[in-house]
C-alpha cells in the first residue's frame, strides 16, 4: 500500500476548510486565492476540493466558473452534480438545474435525496407540474419518497403549481415531519389564497411542540396581511418581542412585519419597525414606499426611495415598477423622468417589466412621443408591452394607431392576450370605430383559446351606445353568455343619457339600482338623465334618496403639476395660497369668453337646491378649474399662447368643465391636455379630441 504523506493530507483538508469558510461568508476574492492555490499545490483534479470550488462558486453567484471547475473534472459523484445543480436554482436558473438532472441520467452517477429534492423545487419554480411529478415517480421507484427531504420538496412543488390538494395529500401522509416540512405547508396554504387554513396550522404546528422560525413568522404574516387581520398580525408582532426573536437583524421576518402594518393601514407602526431594522432589505424598502403611495402621501414615499438609493441596497425592477406605477397613476411627470434617468444606470433597469412600466407611465402623463421612442428602443418585447402601446392610444383617442399597432403585434409573432383584445376594443370604442370594433369582437369570439368577458362584452355595448343603437346594445346584454355586472349597465345608461332616451335609461336605471341601490353613482347618473330631459323633480327626489341613505361620492379632485411641484384641489378648495388669485382669473377668462364666444354656464352640472348666481360660483370652483386657475396665474395670463398645460383629474370631467376648457383653449390659443377617470382629452382651438363623447 502507498502511504500519502500526513503534511500533505492536513494540507489538502487545510484547503477544502477554508474554501468552505470562504462559501459560507460569501468571500469570492479569498475564495479564488484559494482556487489558485489548489493549483499550484496539485490538487487541481482533486474530486473533494473540486465539489467544494463548485459549492464556493455557485454560493459566490459565480455560475460560469463553478461550470467550468465541473467540466475540468475528470470524475464525479452525486455531490458533484448536486452541488451545481444547487447552485443553479439559488442562482434563479431552475432550467439549468432540470437541463443537468438530465445530462446526470446518462451519467453511471445515481441521484441522492438531495439531488430529487433540489429538482422537484426548480419544478415547483417554473411551474412545471408535469416534471415534478416523473421525478417524485422516479423517487417513489428508488425508496426515496418517504426520506423527509424528497417529501418537504414534493409539497413545496405542488404549493407553488397551485396544486394545494395534492400538497395537503402528501403533508398528511408524511411519517416524518419537521420544521421545514410545516413551513412549506403553511408558505403553500398562504400563497394559493387559503390564509386562514394557513394560520390554523400555525397553531397546530405550535401545538405539537415545534418552535417556529423567521420563515414561519413570514408566511403567518403574510396570510393576516391577506385577511386584514390586525389583530392577528399584531399578536404574533408581540410574541415575537417577549420571545426575544431579534426582529432588528432577521430582515425577512422585519420585511413581513412592515408589510403587514401597511396593508393593515398602519403606517406609524409600519415605520417605527422600519426604523429599528440593522440591515433593511428592498422589500422593507418597497413595502414602506408602497405604502406611503397608497395613502397619497407622496412627499414622504419620494423621500423614503431616495434613501433607498443612497443606502446602497440593489433596488431590484419590482421597486422600479412599483414606483413608477404610483407616478403614471399621480401623472408626475418630473419625478417619472428621474425615475428612467436611475433605471438606465441599474442592471435591473433593463428588466421588460420596468421598460414596460416607464412606457405606461409616459402614456398615462400624455408624453406619447417619449413613450413610442422608449417601446421602439425596447432590446425585447412581450404582449404586455404591445397592450400596454394600445390602451395609451385608445386613452388618448387615438383608436386607429391602437388597431395599427394591433395588427402589427401580430407580425412581431406576439399572439395577443385577452387583455389586448380588451385594450384594442376600448380604443375602438373611444374613437367611434364602429366596423373595426365588431370585427375584432368577432375574432375574439372565434377564437377557441380564448373566452370574451364582461368587459369584452361592455366595449361592444359603447360601441353600440355611441353609435345609437341603443337596442341593439341593451339586447347585446340580455343574451351575452356570461352575466352582466354594474358596469355593463352604466355603459348602457351613459349612452342612454348622451342619445336623450329617458324612456330605455329609466328601465335600465331601475336595473342598476335594483342590483346596487347603494351606490351613489347609480342614483347620480339617473338624476343627470332626468336633468337632461327637464324632469326636475324626479332629480331632486333621486338625489333626496341619496342624502336620506346617507350615501357619499367618491369626492371629485384634480391636480397640477407647476415647477415640479404638484398641486391638489377638491371642488370648492379654499385652501390653496393662491385662491384669490385664481378667482380673479377665471373671472377675466369667463368675462372674455361671454363676449368673444357667447359662452354661457352649464346649469344643468350645478347644484339643484341653490339661486342661480350660487350655481355659477359652485361650477367656477370645480376642482379641474380651480387647476387651470392656478396654471393660468403661475404661467401669467398673458403669455399663455402656444403652451400645453395638463390637468388630472380622479372622475371624469363633467359637461360644464369640458365645454368651459373648450372655449378656454380657443380664446387663449392654449393646448389642455386632461386625463379623467376614462380617457385623455386634448383641448385645441375650441374643439376635443374625444368628439364631445366620453
């Protein structure tokens, strides 16, 4: 027998310990001083030192080298596979992990426990059902279905294929269960919507004597942030500070509390956590930012993610999105500009997700021509980048560059989505493009991959609307296959009021309010058709109904944006500095526009139960109004010409606004741009671009 020197055993050990120091700390640069010198010491071909570089490498986000050691390596066992396996799918490459489980089976190396277990998780991850599924028969032919690893993973694959059933199935029939396994239980019931069967095995997971970690804290979490339940989120906040759990150093468990303090509406709590976490990850980050947005306050979410990006902490392309989601749904231009200037700089930039979120938020700020250089720039495009082109056009009246765009997403090769269909018919709808709006309704029905909903159905009714066939629309209703929702009829209603037919729009009225008589909208948009037809008293009663269920709108509001600061007006908003200012603006302009244009107040959209000199004070303070007024006094009356200004408004604009900003646009040869809840409309020169139908 050959006898190895013990120097050079201790020295190849000495090795193999401090690549693992170096995988387990993360440390690339002493790692590859180490790889160097395995080199240089011989033991480059060395199967133990040559599975701990792939460990190092792959722990290090090094997938490349940890290859290439694999492939230099003249034998290999089963660590050798798994451990690149592994790092795969911790490295977000579940494909490569499944490709090399393939490749290992024409291999004479047999898969262990672990190497199924790692599998049947990269399955779980693409959601390929049918995979998952021949490995655990491959585990159930080699006797390895019963070892715990190979069960947790099988749970965990069917929780994440929304497969709940079949996970609860393998669950209860584990003979062996630890932490892991009651986790990925709890983590599967959470995700596929069953929070409260989530929680009950929380309790039943304590009661069997099992002490829960950072991931069971995330998943309970999560499931009382999805039942909004406080109380119950708030309950484990607390066990986990009498129970010492370091909530400050475990990000994840901190990241869970933050988020659950937002969607709960607890924002101070939410911060206060935030605050006294050690090392904040980007979803405490995000779920902060988010929150703040949601509640409108804009100031301190601005300056939450400009903390985030001094900390140094990668923002990842779900803040991107995320934020620039919450400046196109605010319009803030400015702030949406500096958000693509910081994402160019970013790897995670370049994610279509965040392409496809800065190429809507143009759209919805009415910057088309940014948005269409941005999507022609795109390196790659999938159909919610084409969808996302065509609703922006048919929002801004622009139906036949929507169709256009329409057809050529379909020579690109991407097959649109009932999504797109959706996007396509509305812009039709928006832009009167009656024929164009039936045929691709047409398709749509045709089309065997796909089922018109609702909304398919509700595009056709406006379509119909707008064209007059208000018979044909409500017939559409009656015999569509699926059932009609509130909606659907408000579209009927709405077309109803513009054709003046009270007759039909008391019948479908008295629908709607039978299907939701506690919705103020209903009784408004009956009271505005009774208006229109000079029947004074049903109005006055329909809105007495509304008063006496003390029912409320949704308040109208509408915003402007003047030197990159952002300015919000209620109707009758006093508060501003500058409302005097402001009146005394509006009253030159309504001055001018009596003489030059003969323009007169739409009495109808004011209040019923006031004189008429209060009915017009209470139409000049509407909030869309009160906006331009602003505008009109930061940019000087006089020096307006040839300049846009864009307004946003919550709700649509009503009749009087649309006519005042018409006339408005002719006499001061302004351009006014105003997004409502429904559209863009594009004022120029006395006339819109919406064809006085919105």
């Amino acid at each position: 027998m050959i006898r190895v020197p013990f120097s050079v055993l201790s020295e190849r050990q000495r090795l193999a310990d401090l690549l693992r120091y170096c995988s387990k700390n993360l440390l690339l640069g002493n790692g590859v001083q180490v790889h160097g010198a395995v080199l240089k010491m011989g033991f480059g071909l060395d199967l133990m030192l040559s599975n701990d570089l792939i460990g190092m490498y792959s722990k290090c986000g090094q997938m490349n080298n940890a290859r290439v050691v694999f492939n230099k390596m003249p034998d290999r066992n089963v660590v050798s596979w798994t451990s690149l396996m592994c790092g795969f799918l911790q490295n977000g490459d579940a494909k490569a992990s499944l490709s090399l489980f393939s490749q290992m089976g024409s291999s004479s190396v047999k898969p262990n426990e672990f190497t199924f277990s790692t599998n049947i998780k990269a399955s779980g991850v693409l959601s390929c059902i049918e995979t998952g599924t021949q490995i655990q028969g491959m585990c159930v032919k080699t006797g390895f279905e019963r070892n715990p690893v190979v069960g947790n993973s099988v749970v965990d694959m069917y929780s994440k294929c929304g497969r709940i059933d079949e996970a609860e199935r393998m669950f209860n029939t584990m003979h062996l269960i630890n932490l892991i396994t009651w986790n990925a239980m709890i983590s599967g019931y959470t995700q596929a919507g069953y929070s409260e069967k989530g929680l009950l095995l929380f309790r039943k997971m304590q009661e069997h004597g099992e002490i829960p970690d950072e991931f069971t804290f995330t998943s309970t979490l999560k499931a009382c942030s999805t039942l909004g339940s406080s109380w119950g989120g708030t309950q484990i906040h607390g066990f986990l500070i009498t129970s010492g759990f370091p909530c400050s150093v475990k990000s994840t468990v901190a990241g869970a509390l933050v988020d659950f303090y937002v969607k709960c509406g607890c924002l101070l709590e939410a911060r206060r956590v935030f605050d006294q976490i050690e090392q904040k990850n980007v979803i405490c980050w995000s779920a902060l930012i988010l929150g703040y947005a949601q509640e409108e306050n804009l100031a301190e979410a601005m300056d939450v993610f400009n903390k985030l990006r001094e900390s140094g902490v990668q923002v990842d392309g779900f803040v991107l999105s995320s934020m620039t989601g919450v400046f196109a749904d605010f319009a803030l231009v400015e702030q949406g500009k500096q958000i693509h200037a910081y994402a160019i700089k970013i790897p995670s930039g370049l994610d279509i997700s965040v392409l496809n979120s800065i190429v809507d938020m143009y759209l919805k700020c009415g910057l088309i021509d940014e948005a269409e250089k941005l999507f022609s720039e795109m390196p790659a495009r999938n159909v919610v980048s084409w969808t996302v082109m065509i609703t922006g056009y048919g929002k801004h009246g622009l139906g036949k560059e929507a169709v256009g765009f329409f057809n050529k997403m379909q020579l690109d090769n991407i097959e649109p989505d009932e999504v797109t269909h959706l996007a396509v018919l509305t812009a039709c709808s928006h832009s009167g493009l009656i024929e164009e709006s039936q045929e691709y309704f047409s398709r749509l029905c045709q089309d065997p991959r796909m089922r018109p909903r609702v909304e398919h159905y509700s595009c056709m009714v406006d379509s119909l609307g707008r064209a007059g066939c208000l018979k044909e629309a409500k017939n559409l209703i009656e015999n569509m296959p699926v059932k009609p929702n509130i909606g659907i009829w408000q579209t009927l209603l709405s077309a109803c009021r513009v054709h003046g037919d009270l007759e039909m729009g008391r019948e479908v009225g008295e629908i709607l309010l039978r299907m939701d008589g506690d919705n103020p909208v209903n009784y408004v948009m009956m009271s505005n058709i009774h208006a229109d037809a000079g029947y004074w008293d049903e109005c006055e009663r329909l809105r007495k109904m509304v008063k006496t269920k003390g029912l409320k709108k949704v308040a109208g509001r509408s915003w402007v944006e003047v030197d990159k600061e952002v300015h919000f007006f209620y109707g009758g908003d006093d508060t501003h500095p500058l409302t005097d200012k402001i009146h005394e603006v509006l009253k030159e302009v309504e001055r001018r526009m009596k003489e030059e244009l003969g323009y007169v107040y739409g009495m109808k959209f004011a209040l019923c139960d006031v004189e008429e000199e209060s009915k017009e004070e209470s139409l000049r303070v509407h909030s869309e109004k009160l906006a331009i007024g602003l505008a009109l006094v930061c940019g000087g009356l006089e020096e307006q010409e040839g300049k846009v200004i864009r307004v946003f408004k919550n709700l649509r604009v009503c009749g009087d606004c649309h006519e005042f900003i018409k006339g408005l646009s002719k006499i001061l040869k302004v351009a006014f741009v105003v997004r409502d809840a429904t559209r863009f409309h594009k004022f120029e020169n006395g006339l819109c671009s919406c064809g006085d139908y919105w």
